[in-house]
C-alpha cells in the first residue's frame, strides 16, 4: 500500500515554489518539483509542483495537488495555493501566516485559521532559510474547494468552520484506510496466528501483539518484542479482534497510540477519523468517572487533540502535584481490555485475554493496564 502526505506537506511545497518565483523575478527557469524537510519524521522529500507564477513584481503563486496515498481520503487531488507577497520590511513577523479561502476558522478561538502547530512549524522550517535577513512575507493559503470539501466533514463539531484543518503531527499520511490494507493485516494475523489455539493463557504462551501504525510497530520492536510476534494493524481493529478469536488466539496486546486505542475505552473498534472521532468525549468521561474536579474539567473541552488532552493532565500534575494521568489512563487501559475481550466474545464466541499499551506523540509509554504489563514482561 502506498503512502502519502498530508495537507501541511503541500501547503508548504506550494508556498516554496511561490517563493522561489518571487525571488526570482527576472528568471523563467522555475523547478517542476521542490524539497520539503519533513521534520517529523526526519527526513526530505519531493513534491511535484503543478503551477508556479508570479502574480505581480511582489506576489506569486504555487499549486500543488493534496496526494495522500491509498487513503479514503476526500483532499485527494483537491488544489493546495499559496500566495507569497513581499511584507513590510519593518514588520516584526519574518513569516506571516495567513488562512484564506478554504481553510477553516476555529470558532471556539476568535475565529483563528484552522492552521494547527505541525503546519505552523513546517512552513517556518521551510521558508525561513530561503529569505535573506532583510526580507519578510506573508503568505496565504488557500483551499479553492476546502469550503465545499467541509460539508462531508464533522469539522464543524470541534468548531471549525468554513473550510479544513490544516491538522497533523507528521508529514507522512499512511494507508490506515485503504480497504485492501485490511486484506494485508488479515493475511499476516492468519500466518501468525496459525498454530496460537489450544497453547492456552499461560506463561508458555506468547501474547500476539497488534501494533497500530508504524510508530507502534518501531516502538514496539525498540522494547524488545521481537517481530514474528507483531502483526501491524491499520483502522480495522474490529475485524483483526474478530479474526484472532476465530483462529483462537488466547493472548493479544494492543499497543498503540493514545489517540487511536481509547476510541476503544468508548466501543469504537473502527478508529479511522472519518468513520467515527470520539476521543474528546471518551477522555473527558473517564476524567469525570476518575472525579477530576469541575473547573479542571471543563478546561478539557477547550483542548483541540487527544495530545492537548494528556499536555493539560500533565500540567494539572506538575502545579498541584497530583496523578491525574496515571489515574485517568489507567482507568483507560482497562476499559479498553474489558471492551475488546468482551467485544471478541461477541463476534467469535471466544475469549481472548486482551492487554494494552498506550504511548504518546514522542513515543513515550504513558499507560500499560496490568494485563500488557504482565504481557509486556514475557515478550521483552
């Protein structure tokens, strides 16, 4: 299955080829592709630039066109502009950011373009270095169908509006959707799990472990748990559970990303955004089970991310001392267990022992429930 990028990486791309345009006035010669550092993950790429014009002596444009690989997903070929124009060269911003026509507002913020930190980060990384001490510019991004696109969304229930997110933490957009993606992990559960039925749930029995994306699987592998037990899953966690009591598999780790596996603490065993998005609200319900206090609470519903959800907890933690994130994710881990085993015994009429791992954007364990704990310790 091929990957992609998301919209941040041709927002950028974009706003370089305009760049280079305006710099380079008196040149016809203008490249067909540029770089872009990705900066998470560490790396360069290239991305074909489809028009690159100069509007006027101090205003270009780029287009590029969103490609986010063997996704469902609705940007796919949809324009990405960036307009670049000479700023003022006693503003104190070398890089203006600008959300035009078709990028979303966020309501809930003063109306602030929907142009969240990694795109942020990611056009400043990009452009600073191509601008001489003396220069500085603005540029505008611009959605030509980011509007109508917005419609088929549920942007606008975490108060965007009129338009789409430029959304993400990294720059590489991985086939999780792609329904031959499930053909793929089916495939790889059936040859591992071959053989797993009648081993039993003790110590001699090695857990399967279903890594969510790639970031699960590096991590995974980097704590010991060797790769002939991992099978890397995408979205379709419902039917590789399913799947894995069919074959009789008697012990599964979940090991994943915070963001993905507490959809399953709420019964959403299809984590793909697109389908259903209830982080928010599960992160803010366990909050409440666990007796976070009202006022702290109500901070929750500001947060945008699941990783905003666990930087506030953090931050509650640090000023009063408290232990709000091992407590809240915790509570987490175990409902997640307890949903997936029960889950399992619905579709298979098989019990599985099902233990889970979470971690953070900077790979960092935060949670293990007491079942992966003891899992953990047999694979590593």
């Amino acid at each position: 299955m091929r990957s992609g990028y998301t919209l941040p990486v041709f927002a950028t791309a974009s706003a370089i080829a305009a760049l280079r345009c305006l710099q380079q006035v008196r040149s016809n010669e203008h490249k067909s592709v540029v770089t872009v550092d990705l900066i998470t993950p560490a790396q360069k790429v290239e991305i074909s630039i489809e028009q690159a014009a100069l509007i006027n002596p101090n205003m270009s444009l780029g287009i590029t066109l969103s490609d986010p690989g063997d996704n469902l997903d609705l940007t796919r070929d949809t324009p990405v502009w960036a307009v670049v124009e000479w700023a003022d060269p006693d503003r104190v911003e070398t890089i203006a950011l600008i959300g035009g026509e078709g990028v979303g507002k966020q309501s809930n913020r003063d109306n602030l373009p929907a142009i969240y930190n990694y795109a942020q980060q990611l056009l400043q990384a990009n452009l600073a270095p191509l601008l001489t001490p003396e220069q500085k510019i603005r540029v505008t991004i611009i959605l030509p169908q980011g509007r109508i696109l917005a419609t088929r969304t549920s942007n606008a229930a975490f108060g965007v509006v009129e338009g789409l997110s430029l959304l993400g933490t990294t720059g590489i957009s991985q086939p999780l959707s792609a329904p031959g993606q499930l053909e793929a992990c089916l495939a790889e559960l059936r040859g591992k799990g071959k053989g797993e039925r009648g081993k039993g749930k003790g110590i001699e029995s090695l857990p399967l472990v279903f890594c969510i994306g790639e970031n699960g699987l590096d991590l995974a592998q980097k704590m010991g748990i060797g790769r002939e037990r991992i099978i890397k899953t995408a979205n379709w966690l419902g039917p590789l559970l399913t799947e894995a009591g069919i074959l009789g598999v008697p012990k599964l780790l979940l090991f994943g990303y915070h963001g993905k596996l507490v959809k399953l603490a709420g019964g959403i065993f299809h984590t793909h955004h697109h389908l259903a998005d209830g982080r928010l609200e599960i992160l803010v319900a366990a909050a409440a089970r666990m007796g976070l206090p009202a006022e702290q609470l109500s901070g929750l519903f500001d947060c945008e991310t699941a990783e905003d959800v666990l930087k506030y907890l953090h931050e509650i933690d640090t000023v009063v001392g408290s232990n709000w994130v091992t407590q809240i994710y915790g509570y987490l881990t175990d409902r997640i267990d307890n949903r997936s085993q029960t889950y399992i015994y619905s579709q298979s009429q098989q019990s599985v022992s099902v233990g889970s791992v979470l971690f953070d954007r900077q790979r960092k364990v935060i949670a293990t429930s007491p079942t992966g704990a003891t899992f953990l310790t047999q694979l590593c």
